[in-house]
C-alpha cells in the first residue's frame, strides 16, 4: 500500500533519482547487508560505488564536490534504505 504513495514534494528528476538510488542499492548493497552487520562495517568498496554513482553528499552544493540537490534528495536516500531494510550503512551521517 505505501508503494503507491506519492509525495506532493516528488517530481520528474525526483523519481527519477529515486528509481536509480532504489536500483543501485537492491544491486549493491541489499546482497551485503548481512555481511557487513555480522562484521560490524561496511566494506570501502560500497562507499566508493556509492559515491560513483552521486549518492553520496546528495545535498551540498556541486562547488562544494557535492551533488548540487537538497534536502529531498537526502529523505529519498533514507525511504529507500529503510524500505529495503539497509539502514546501517551510514550515509545519513556521511551526508551530514
């Protein structure tokens, strides 16, 4: 049921981004995440495929070395972690 929801602050980029983070974390990160509970960390390699793929510091502006997004982009990267059930990774403090 919550999959259907839409929020009214969701736009074009928005979803889209929303797709991509969703589908890069399902790939990368959702088979690991056992792993990296059972070894308390998460593996460098993860952060730096996060960071390739303009996950990483969504909302700091791009002069800055950040994605140039706002604070959206952070709440989507949170819903789709939570949905997932990957939470323990620490971007959300990364990002801070």
């Amino acid at each position: 049921m919550l999959d259907t929801y839409t929020s009214p602050w969701m736009t074009e980029d928005l979803a889209i981004f929303k797709d991509a983070a969703s589908k890069f974390m399902q790939a990368e990160f959702v088979p690991l995440a056992e792993k990296w509970h059972k070894q308390g960390m998460v593996d460098r390699d993860a952060w730096t495929k996060a960071g390739e793929a303009g996950l990483l510091l969504t909302s700091i502006p791009e002069e800055y070395g950040g994605g140039g997004g706002d604070y959206r982009h952070e709440a989507i990267m949170t819903e789709e972690q939570t949905r997932l059930g990957i939470g323990g990774w620490g971007q959300s403090v990364h990002s801070l």
